[in-house]
C-alpha cells in the first residue's frame, strides 16, 4: 500500500508544480503585456510632442500635432537636415490608407508671383521627399498639394516661409 500512497502523493505534487508553473507563466505573460502597452503609450505621447530639427543654413523641420511644418531660408527651397525623420509619422499615416496633404504659405514681402513660384518649389521638395519614402510606404497618389497661400500679419517672415504636411 505505501507505494501506492507514494506514487498517488507524486501524481498530486507534480500536477500541484504544474498549477504553479502554469500561475507563474500566466502573471508573468500579463506583466509582459501591461509593460508593452504603457511602452506604447509613452510612444504615442512622444510623437504628439513638438519635435524641431535645425540646421546651419536657417531651414528648419517642426513636428507638433501630427503636423510636420517645414521652414525655409529666405529664397531658399532646401528641406532642414532630419526632414526624412519627421515626415515618419505622414509615412505612417499614409501605410493606413490616409492622404498626405502638402500645403505651401509664403510671406508677403517682395514680389508675390516669385514668393508663390518659390512656395510651390518648397512643396514639390517636400512632396519628393515624400515620393523618395516610397520604400517605407508611401504612394505618390497619397499625396495632394495644396496651392500656395500667403501669410499676412500673423507673425514673422519666418514663420510665413513654410510647408506643412498634414493627414487627411
């Protein structure tokens, strides 16, 4: 009889350790998770942040919002060092299926036809920067340019010479 006990008492014990290996891997399994999902929260929180890349030359790249705004030297249509970096989360928006929406703003000093000319040439560098992202999932048919506008009074010259990019 005792060993029969024995190997009854063994049965028990080995199905009791595998209960707690089965508990540890299942708490261990949802801290895994819970830390993932707060590792994306902070991500997400991140990338909502204002994030701005300059360079020596005045050009400068500003994600806020989602919005990726590009700011240009003056008679210039050179994009800010870091502009593949910021347009990451337009390249993300665009694998979805959204549009991309490139919008061009001039300042109002000088000649208004050269000022819109200059605009357009910004948005079409920032548009093939874009293209150039095809790689990472971006479609030329999944960006729209949007016509030049001018910014009057609501700021410096600046902040006036700039293209934003948007999702839609």
């Amino acid at each position: 009889m005792s060993s029969e006990a024995d190997e009854t008492q063994g049965q028990v014990l080995g199905v009791v350790f595998g209960v707690i290996a089965l508990v540890i891997a299942l708490v261990i399994g949802v801290v895994v998770h819970h830390t993932g999902k707060q590792r994306a929260a902070k991500a997400a929180a991140v990338s909502t942040a204002p994030v701005a890349m300059a360079d020596a030359s005045g050009a400068s790249v500003v994600v806020e919002n989602g919005v990726v705004k590009f700011y240009f030297a003056t008679g210039k249509a050179d994009l800010a060092a870091g502009a593949n970096d910021a347009l990451a989360t337009i390249v993300t928006g665009t694998a979805s299926g959204q549009k991309a929406l490139v919008s061009g703003f001039h300042d109002a000093t000088g000649d208004a036809a050269l000022n819109a000319e200059l605009a357009k040439q910004r948005a079409f560098a920032v548009r093939d920067a874009l293209v150039a992202l095809v790689a990472l999932g971006v479609a030329a048919d999944s960006i729209e340019l949007k016509k030049p506008e001018e910014t009057l009074a609501t700021g410096s010259n600046d902040q006036a010479r700039r293209v934003e990019v948007s999702l839609q």
